[in-house]
C-alpha cells in the first residue's frame, strides 16, 4: 500500500499491472524482404530496381516502409534491426 497525506491507499489495478512492453515490429513482406537482403549484399537504390525492374521510387517507398516499420532512420540501423529482428541472416 502506498501512503497519501500519511493515510495508507488500496492499491489500484494500474499499480499492479507490469510495463507495457515495447510493440513488436511488424513483419516484413516478401518484395521488402528482398529489397533488404539486396541492401545488405550492398546494391543502390538504381540497382536493386534493375535487378528487380521496379522503379527507383518504388525500391524508395519500400526501404522507407521497412524504415518505419522498423522505427529506424537510416540504412546502418535498418540493417542492424533486421539482423537482432532475425529478418537477416549474416552469411
């Protein structure tokens, strides 16, 4: 029990309940799967969209999905995340 103005207080349900945890990431499609695995063996945007004949904008949009899903803001730590995320596997 806790103590307001010197008198003890019952405990309230929120009191008990454990953190929240941090929200888990959501998982990553296949095309955004092959993208990053693409940025990983160290492809520039231009590139991987002629590997996979897509558009520049569209490699764009995906890493940027991949960026927020992930809740990065840049390459070293999309690449960082996928890897402690298991998304990513070091060769």
């Amino acid at each position: 029990m806790s103590k307001t103005n010197g008198k003890p207080r019952a405990r309230r349900p929120a009191d008990l309940e454990p953190p929240p945890r941090a929200k888990r990431p959501e998982s990553l499609t296949a095309r955004e799967q092959e993208i990053l695995e693409l940025i990983w063996a160290g492809f520039k945007n231009k590139e991987i969209g002629q590997r996979l004949k897509i558009s520049v904008k569209t490699v764009e949009a995906h890493r940027s999905n991949m960026m927020k899903k992930l809740r990065v803001s840049n390459t070293a730590q999309l690449l960082k995340a996928a890897i402690e995320g298991g998304m990513l596997k070091i060769k």
